[in-house]
C-alpha cells in the first residue's frame, strides 16, 4: 500500500490570523495528527491545501 506523503515543506510557522502552517497550510492538529491519519484523512487534507493558500498574481 502506497502511503500518501506530507505537504511539509520543512518551514513551520502557524499564522496567527488564520491558524494555518505557513510552509504547508495545514492545521496545527493536522501537522501533529499526520501520522496518525489514514490516507483518506491525508488525501481529504490535501483537497482543502489549495482552497488555503493565498493565490499570487503574476
């Protein structure tokens, strides 16, 4: 079974404003709860990742 792997991008900052990991955009529970989640709870994180990120402007 292939194992969903982390966003973490190795830069942990929780935002204070919104609560989200400003390397990943995980939650603080998320980041802690990782390991234990299945890889639906992982994929389910995942799909909320892009909805979270601040888009930039080119």
């Amino acid at each position: 079974m292939t194992t969903v792997p982390s966003p973490c991008t190795n830069w942990c900052d929780i935002n204070p404003e919104n609560g989200y990991c400003r390397g990943c955009y995980r939650t603080l529970t998320e980041v802690a709860d990782w390991s234990d989640f299945s890889n639906a709870e992982k994929l389910e994180v995942w799909s909320k990742l892009k909805k979270r990120k601040p888009q930039t402007t080119e």
